[in-house]
C-alpha cells in the first residue's frame, strides 16, 4: 500500500477525486486532461468529482458517440 498511480494528483479528497477548490489540484488536472480550469469546474459542476466521470464528460464533449455517428447515417439514408 501506499503506492498511489502517479497519473493522479492526489488531494485531501483522495487521487482520484478533483477538488476544485484547491487550485494546485485544479491546474494539475486541467494539464492532465488537456483542458482549462474553466472546463474542469465546469464538468465537475455537471457530473461530479470522479476523476473518471470528468474525463468521459471532457472526452465526449469532444468526440462523437456511436449514437451520434448512428443518427448521421440516418439522416443520409444509409444505415448501419
């Protein structure tokens, strides 16, 4: 024990919670996620402070998702 995976910046919280309040924490996760801090606390307010949960908000916000990519074929008649 004791070996926390260094991918994560650990806080009062725990490594894989971001607080938002502690502005260190806040900026090392903004560079991890490749995001600002506004978008962070943003996700944070949207789907709460699981580090895994913000990610998946972050990265699909970005990306698109096989319903979307379902719903475009769709609408050019072709289907899947």
């Amino acid at each position: 024990m004791g070996n926390q995976d260094s991918n994560f910046a650990p806080t009062e919280t725990g490594p894989e919670r971001i607080d938002i309040g502690a502005d260190q924490a806040l900026q090392t996760w903004a560079k991890r996620l490749n995001v600002s801090p506004d978008q962070i606390r943003d996700a944070v307010e949207k789907v709460g402070d699981l580090a895994s949960d913000v990610e998946l908000h972050l990265k699909g916000s970005r990306s698109t998702t096989n319903d979307d990519r379902v719903e475009a074929a769709d609408v050019r008649g072709t289907t899947t």
